[in-house]
C-alpha cells in the first residue's frame, strides 16, 4: 500500500513538473512575442517621432517669415509689455490696500469708542489711528486705483501709438528703397544712352564720368535705405519681442490722408479736461490732502511744525489743479499746432513732387532734342527721387501727429 502511495506521489510529482515545463516553455514563446510587438511598435513610435520632429522643424523654419498687420503688432506689443503687467499688479495690491484699510478704519472706531476712563482704554490715539478712522487708507485705495486704471488706458494707447510708429517707418524703409531702386534704374539707362552717344561721338568722357557717378550714388543710397530698412524692422521687431532673425511682412501697406478740415480744436479740449490723467492726479491729490491736513490739524496745536506744513501741502494741492489745467490746454493746443504744421509740409511737398515730376519729363524731352545736358537729366531724376521719397516721409510725420492729437484726451506730447 505504501509503494502504491509513494507511486502516485511520484506521478503527481513528475506530470506537475511537466506541466510547469510547458508553462514556462509557453511563457517564453509569449514574451518573445510580445518583445517582437513591442519592439515594431517602439520602430513604429520613432518613425512617427522621427516624422513629427522634422515637421517641427519645417514648422520653426516657416515660423521665422511671418505676415504682420498694424494690429497683430498691436497685440503683440500689448501681450508683452512690462508696463502691463505692472499696472496689472499694483492694481491688485490696490484692491488688497482697500481691504486693509477697511479693516484698519475698524479697529481704529473701535478703539476710539471706548472711554479714556476705562480700564481697556488704549489711552492716546496717534495720528494714524485718526487718518484710518476718517477714512484716509480708504480714500486713497479708491482714487488710487481709478489712477491705475486710468493709466492703464494711457499704457494701451501709448504702445499703439508707439507700435505704429515703428511700423510706419518700417514701411518708410521699404518705400525709399522702391524709389532708390526706381532711381538706379533711370541712372544705369541713362548711363547706357550717354555711352552710345559717346561711341557715335556726340557726347563727351566728361558726361559718361558724371552719368558713372550718378549711378555710383544711386547705388550708394539703395545699399543706405537697405541697411535702413534692417533697422527699423530690428527696432519693431524689439518692441514686439519677437526673436531678431524672424522675417516679417507687413500686410498694410497704405498710409492715409485724412485733411484736418473736421478737426475740432475745442472739443478735444474738452474732452482732455475730463480724461487726462494728470487733472485725475491733481484732483485726488488735493481730495487726500484736504482729509489728512484736517487730521493733522486736530492732532497738532497751530504752533507745530507738523501742523504747519499740513496747512503748506493743502495750499500748494490746491493751486496745483488749476496749473495742471493750463498745461494740459497748453498740450493740447501745441499738439493741434503739430498737426497742421505736419499737414502744411506734406501738402507743400505734394506740389514739390508735382512740380519734379513735371522737371524730369521737359529734361528728358530737352535732351533727346539736344537742348539740355545729361547732366540735367541726372540731376532732375535724383531730384524726383528725394522728392518721392521725402514726401513719404511727411506722410509718416503726418500720421503720427494725427494719432498723438486724436488721443490728446489721454496722452501728451511730452
């Protein structure tokens, strides 16, 4: 009986062996089938890794041109201003100074409304105990922040302003080289008609020298107004804090005239009396000091120095405002002024270029009728160019000034 048991027990022993062998023998087969799949899916993963890295990188070497309108560069510009954020942050810190004020006007009521007689009385009240308890911490959160907003304002429509003018000159830069480059043509054609004269002897080795100069000197501006153009676009580029080696193209392309004729010099005035910043200034200054000059007085006998100079800061708050006044008058008037100066010189220089244009036609025509010089010639096409380009230029002026003077409610020529 016992060698049947310890047969058995055998058997049992050897087939859970074999069963173990099988087991393990299938494992491997398994797992080698799965480092096979893991591995094609690993080949496969870093194609397409390998596929999207090199569509990042056609990505970043096409994100390097990129078309910009006056008001992507706005936005641009306005994203990553300091400035902003700053404004941003004293804000918040306005918001929690009201917070604390609230709660320093409190305690100091509370303070103040138990009796001198009582045991718990806090006994003297100092000076900014009786500034928290009028409300001085208050008011001055509050008018503070109506300051920052209002700066806030003047911020967007500075970095417009400032942005555009970046990106005027930018196409100022493009606009002379299209002249320039205009300007080198009619030399180099003008030099090959004076060198074919020269070969048929009707022209002189003096004016096939000055036709080579004049092309030297075109060619010499269109190199400047290049290395112009890098600049200004360097500069916009700066302002918009964008990487230096992205290539931009500017979409609009037109700068406009609009006559002053509808200007309203009275209304802006106006209108600068409600908004700018600095009348908002004055006025809450002079509304603190009239709270903390009371304060003080009541503190401080009339012979202190404390209580003196309260009653000095009052007076001088007071004949701030109407200074500041005057002067934003006078900042507005000056920029009206501006305006009309910058439209006078961009009309005047529209009959210059008429009149350049006119010049270099009747030269042309002299010369072919050999009535005139090639040097005439020459010196009539470089006179249209700067004309051309001169007049661009005011255009420029002209839209700043516009810009400056439509936002004279908020924003000054200094």
């Amino acid at each position: 009986m016992k060698r049947k048991i310890a047969m058995l027990m055998s058997m049992v022993l050897l087939l859970s062996t074999l069963q173990m062998n099988f087991a393990f023998a299938d494992s491997e087969t398994d797992t080698n089938i799965d480092s096979e799949t893991v591995s094609d899916t690993e080949a496969e993963k870093d194609a397409v890794d390998t596929e999207n890295t090199n569509d990042e990188e056609i990505s970043v070497e096409e994100s390097k041109t990129m078309e910009l309108s006056i008001e992507d560069a706005i936005k641009l510009a306005t994203e990553s201003s300091r400035e902003m954020w700053k404004i941003d942050d004293a804000l918040k810190e306005l918001y929690d100074a009201k917070r604390d004020a609230n709660k320093a006007k409190s305690l100091a009521e509370d303070s103040m409304s138990i009796p001198l007689d009582s045991p718990y009385s806090p006994g003297a009240t100092d000076v900014k105990t009786l500034l928290a308890k009028n409300g001085y911490g208050i008011k001055f959160a509050e008018l503070r922040t109506i300051e920052a907003e209002k700066n806030r304002d003047l911020l967007i429509v500075g970095i417009e302003i400032e942005t555009k003018s970046l990106y005027y000159k930018v196409l100022a830069a493009e606009k002379t080289i299209e002249v320039n480059q205009g300007n080198l043509k009619k030399a180099e054609e003008q030099l090959r008609v004076i060198n074919l004269k020269f070969n048929n002897g009707s022209a002189t080795k003096a004016e096939v020298l000055n036709g080579q100069m004049a092309v030297q000197s075109a060619q010499t501006d269109l190199d400047s107004s290049k290395d112009d153009l890098e600049v200004a676009k360097l500069d916009l580029l700066n302002k918009l804090d964008l990487p230096f080696d992205t290539e931009i193209v500017l979409k609009d392309k037109e700068l406009n005239y609009v006559p002053t004729v509808d200007v309203n010099l009275e209304d802006a005035l106006e209108k600068a009396k409600t908004d700018r910043p600095e009348i908002l200034t004055a006025q809450n200054d002079l509304e603190l000091q009239k709270i903390e000059t009371r304060v003080y007085k009541a503190y401080y006998t009339s012979n202190l120095r404390e209580n003196k100079s309260a009653v000095e800061k009052l007076k001088d708050a007071e004949l701030n405002v109407p200074q500041v006044y005057k002067n934003v008058d006078l900042d507005v008037r000056k920029s009206y002024l501006a305006l009309v100066k910058a439209e006078r010189a961009l009309l005047n220089m529209d009959k210059t270029v008429e009149l350049a244009k006119e010049s270099s036609r009747i030269n042309k025509l002299l010369y072919e009728n050999g009535m005139v010089s090639s040097t005439d010639v020459i010196v009539a096409d470089t006179n249209l160019a700067q004309a051309e380009i001169g007049r661009y230029q005011l255009l420029v002026s002209y839209n700043i000034s516009k810009m400056m003077f439509d936002n004279s409610n908020l924003i000054g020529l200094k």
